[in-house]
C-alpha cells in the first residue's frame, strides 16, 4: 500500500486569502500534498459552494485570460 511505503506525505489543509487583478479577493482552502522523495507539492484552492469566493471562480471559468480592452 502507497501510505505505508511513505512515498506520500500528508495532505495539509490551509485558508489562503489571494488577490486577484480581475475579481478581488478570493477566500479559498488550500489543501497541499507533498512527494519527499521528488521535492514536488500539488496545492488545490477550492471555495465553499455558494459563497462569494465560489462565484467569483466561476466567472473566472468563464472569462479565463481575456482583458477588456481599452476604448
């Protein structure tokens, strides 16, 4: 079993407050896993169903990269 060959470290849990340039302030729990032997992380920022931070996550979905442009 992976667990017991320790090649996985444990998952982590976080909040993390990120300001984004498009939607503002994005509250989201951060989860980390961790390879030792690779020196890798894998972080997953999630919002709560139906709070703002998930609405705004769901625009971004929606707008990706794209940038008004200037008139």
């Amino acid at each position: 079993m992976i667990w017991e060959a320790n090649e996985v470290g444990a998952v982590r849990k976080d909040f993390k407050r990120i300001v984004h340039p498009e939607v503002g302030i994005l509250e989201l729990h951060c989860q980390m896993l961790l390879d030792f032997d690779q020196s890798q992380a894998l972080l997953v920022f999630t919002a709560i169903p139906g709070s703002e931070s998930y609405g705004k996550l769901q625009l971004l979905s929606v707008i990706g990269d794209q940038r008004a442009s200037p008139s």
